[in-house]
C-alpha cells in the first residue's frame, strides 16, 4: 500500500484512543503508549493521538502507522508538541528523520512495540512484524526524533 493513501481510523480505534486520554489523565498510563498533543495546521486546535515512541541508541523517536493521517501533517507543520505519559507532559520538538536514515530505527519498533507493529501490517504499511520487513517500508514511514524543549 501506498503511504500516499489515507487508512481511516475505526470507530473502535476512536473510541481506544479516547480512553487512552481518559487512563492517562488520571494517571494510569498503558504499555509503551504516550499522548503526543499538537496543534492543528488550519484550526489551531490541539488535537491527541495516542504515540509508542522507540529508543534507539539513546534516541526518542515516533513512528506513525496511519498512511495519510493528519496527525503527521500537523507535526511537520508545527514542529512541535507535548508527550504525555500519566500525567506527566513535556513540551517537544519533534524533527523528521530523513527517508535513507529511517530504516534501522524502524527495524526496532516490532521488538519494542510489538501489539503496535500489529497495527502497520493491519493497515498494510508492512506485510509482517518481522524487523526485516520495517526495515525496507521504512522510507515510506514518517518517522520524528524527539527532541526535548
């Protein structure tokens, strides 16, 4: 599948993320998930999604699963947002990775995340959760570095 193509999210996946909102607003966080809060491009209204950062090397980074999501567009438009984990939050830039530097970061993310490797393959980014396989979608995954403000 295309990367250019919009994979909607379910009235389901709506409702999950929404109640991610609620677990960390009374600060119960769930698995690797954070909030990542950024401001709409054309509203200016903050919009949240729920995040599974990975680390590699020492780096933070985000990996987005939903081809054409407005999310990433509002990231690269801002450059900027807030983590949210329990009820902790920080402000943080947020700098796309270049295309040929994406793949071995994304080679972590089925090992560090592996119920959200699920949704990629779902949403037809990747054909399995093998590292192998991030790896070579990876130039069409936008990925950010995490950068705290």
């Amino acid at each position: 599948m295309s990367t250019a193509a919009r994979v909607r999210v379910t009235g389901f996946q709506k409702l999950g993320n929404k109640m991610m909102e609620v677990f960390h607003g009374i600060g119960l966080p769930v698995g690797p998930l954070q909030l990542l809060k950024v401001k709409g491009r054309k509203s200016g209204r903050e919009y949240t999604n729920p995040v599974a950062p990975v680390n590699v090397g020492g780096a933070v980074y985000i990996l987005q699963a939903f081809p054409g999501s407005d999310w990433v567009k509002n990231v690269r438009a801002a450059g900027e947002g807030v983590l949210v984990r329990g009820r902790r939050a920080r402000r943080v830039k947020l700098v796309e990775v270049p295309p040929n530097e994406r793949g071995p970061i994304a080679r972590h993310f089925p090992a560090q995340v592996p119920m959200g490797a699920s949704v990629f393959v779902k949403n037809g980014v990747v054909p399995d959760k093998s590292p192998e396989s991030f790896e070579q979608a990876a130039r069409d995954i936008p990925v950010f570095r995490v950068v705290p403000l």
